[in-house]
C-alpha cells in the first residue's frame, strides 16, 4: 500500500495572511492551479480555491484587496506523509475535495491532488473511485 509521501508534491507555492484576494488570484493564474495554501510562519493556517474567491469574494462585493482570511476555508482537511494513499482517498471521497494538505504538526510539508493520483500506475483506480465519488454527490441536485 503506497503512502502520501511517495505522490504528494513537496513544491508547494503558497500565500500568506499579509497577502489579499487579487494577489492569491494573480498567483492562481500565473501558476495555473486552483487552490493555494495559506501559511503564517510555515504553519498551515487555511486554504484558498478560485471559487472561494467567487462565492465568498466576487459574490459578496469584497474588493479585491480583501484579505485571504476573509475568504479562505479554514477548516481543513489534512493528511500526514505516513498517510496510505487509500486513506487519503477515503477522505477526499467524505469530504468531497479534490486536495489534501499534507503536514507535520501543522507544518505544511506537501499537497496531494486527484492528479497526483491519476499520474502514478499503482493508483490509477484509487484516483478513479475518488473522482468518481467527489463528480457523483456535487452533481447530486439538494
């Protein structure tokens, strides 16, 4: 059974609380990505995704020099490098998320993504079964 340390990625870009919602956005864009973590002194304190930025951001009016912790998500979801990669797929599954800090205490260490998954062979049905689910409860109709 593999564990998170062999797929996550260790390169992790990230913004701080000093940072606001056009500066994480330009970093989104330059990076190409979709969620950034936010880190205060390398403790992992939330995490912003673009549509955090759209529903608490753009849809409540909040200019773009907001503060991250106005709009990021703080109750987060984490794993540790031990982590199996079917436990963390279980928990994205749960929790309908498509990333996973990964820490050491609360040091940011790492993220894993569905695509980390996807990328490696020994996987490829556990990033399946997790999309899969994630895809089927967000387009469930409430």
């Amino acid at each position: 059974m593999g564990k998170i340390r062999d797929i996550m990625t260790d390169d992790v870009e990230c913004c701080s609380l000093l940072d606001n919602m056009f500066e994480v956005a330009m970093k989104m864009k330059e990076l190409n990505v979709g969620a950034i973590p936010i880190v205060d002194e390398q403790k992992l304190v939330g995490m912003i995704t673009d549509r955090d930025i759209v529903i608490r951001g753009l849809a409540e009016k909040s200019p773009g020099s907001t503060k991250v912790e106005k709009v990021m998500s703080t109750n987060l979801v984490t794993v540790t490098g031990e982590t199996t990669t079917q436990d963390a797929e279980r928990l994205m599954s749960e929790h309908q998320i498509r990333r996973l800090p990964v820490v050491e205490g609360e040091k940011l260490v790492g993220i894993v993504s569905l695509g980390d998954f996807a990328i490696r062979d020994l996987t490829d049905e556990q990033a399946g079964h997790a999309l899969s689910d994630i895809s089927e409860q967000h387009n469930q109709i409430q």
